[in-house]
C-alpha cells in the first residue's frame, strides 16, 4: 500500500490546497488502510475549504419577506379604513337621588270668624264692585243723552224763531217759511218729550246717587261679628234696590 501524497500550494495562491490523493487498499488486506499524513500547521491554517455550488439567493428572500409585510400591513390599513368609527359613549350619568316626600300636615279648618272675612271680600268685590261700575256707566251715558237732547230742542226752538221772523219779512213767501217755522218747533217739543218720557235727568240722578252710597259702604267695610255682616248685607241691598 502506498501513502497518500499531499501536493504543495501552487505560488501566488494561497489558501487553495489540493486534494490529498489516496489509493485503493490492496486485494487481500481487508481493514486497514494507511493514513495519511497530517500537512504542515501553517499550511492548514492558510489552506480553505473549497466552496462547492451557487450561494444561496438572499436578496430575493429578504425581497418577498418586505412583500409579505407590505401585503399583511396594507390588508390591516384596509380594514382599519373599512371599520366604523367607535362611538364615544357617554359615561352613565348616576340618577339624582329623590327628595324624601315631606309629610303633609292638614290645615286646621277655617274658624267663623275667617269665613266672614272671606264672605265679605267676595260680596264688596263681586256685588258692590260690579254694581258700583254699573252705575258708574249707567250715569255717563244719561248725563250724555240729557245734553244731547236738551241742546237739539233749544237748536230746533230757535230754528223755528228764525223762520217766522223770516216769514214775517218775506211777504211773498209767508207760507213757505211758516211750514218750515212750525215743523222746527214740533221737532223741537218732539225732543223735549223723548227728554221726559224716558226721564234722563231722573236716570242720571238716581245713578250717581247710588254710585256714590255704594263707594260710602265700600270705604266703610263689614263689622267682624256676624250681626253686623248681616246688617251691612241689608243695607248694600236696600241701596241697589233703591238705585235700580
């Protein structure tokens, strides 16, 4: 068996060592091979294994491993963009809580004496009251219509005077002015009649006197006793009965 024969580095390439040549064992010497010997210290330092196939192809691994992270960031933008905006919700307002019920406590009932007083507040401004601005109308418009009537006779009475004097003066036309002289006059009595058939200035009197009884009783007021509320009634009464 022959050893295994190391070649030396060829010059002006370092670290590129050939390879160590070996035989095949001999026929008839099963199991033992002669090893072979170890090369210099420094020149296994220098030497290199040979690199044997293409390198991996990392450029392209690391380019769809920048796809895929695109991909997966650009899939959660989308359904971030998709998704509804969260409603901020209010916080749960806490119910106030409810007042205790105070306990009602019953009026006393009104005594006598209250119930007069209350009577007698609604009867001055019910009754008096209302009665008082009744009288107080009913007086301007019959002082208004016994002006107005007793100035239109006394227009009409001197009309009448004018056209019999003119009647008078005018000898040619007598009868024409004495027609129009006698009917002023009777429009004249007509008046004077309405004036004193329906008594104006009698309507008129009676009216303010009774306005001014009732302002009288008004300023006075109603005793507190019940006698003299009684009384008081009578005489409010007596005076619209009087008045009307």
């Amino acid at each position: 068996m022959s050893d295994a024969k190391t070649e030396p580095t060829t010059p002006g390439k370092p670290g590129a060592a050939a390879p160590a040549k070996s035989e095949a064992p001999t026929p008839g010497k099963t199991g033992a091979t002669t090893p072979a010997k170890p090369a210099a210290p420094g020149k296994l330092e220098a030497a290199a294994p040979a690199k044997t196939g293409p390198a991996p192809a990392k450029p392209q691994a690391s380019a769809t491993a920048a796809a895929s992270t695109s991909a997966r960031t650009g899939a959660v933008q989308a359904r971030l963009e998709a998704a509804p905006p969260a409603k901020a919700e209010a916080p749960p307002v806490k119910p106030s809580p409810k007042p205790r019920p105070k306990p009602q406590v019953k009026a006393a009932p009104p005594s006598a004496e209250e119930r007069r007083a209350q009577f007698v507040r609604v009867y001055l401004k019910h009754r008096v009251g209302e009665r008082l601005d009744g009288f107080e109308r009913a007086r301007a418009k019959y002082t208004s219509s016994r002006r107005w009537t007793g100035a239109l006779s006394v227009l009409l009475l001197a009309a009448s005077a004018a056209l019999g004097a003119v009647a008078a003066a005018d000898a040619t036309r007598r009868p024409m002015w004495g027609f129009l002289a006698a009917v002023a006059a009777s429009l004249a009595v007509a008046v004077a009649w309405y004036e004193s058939a329906f008594g104006l200035r009698r309507l008129a009197r009676r009216s303010t006197s009774g306005a001014a009884l009732l302002e009288i009783l008004q300023a006075h007021g109603a005793p507190s006793d019940e006698d003299g509320v009684a009384a008081f009634v009578t005489e409010v009464e007596s005076v619209l009965r009087h008045s009307d």
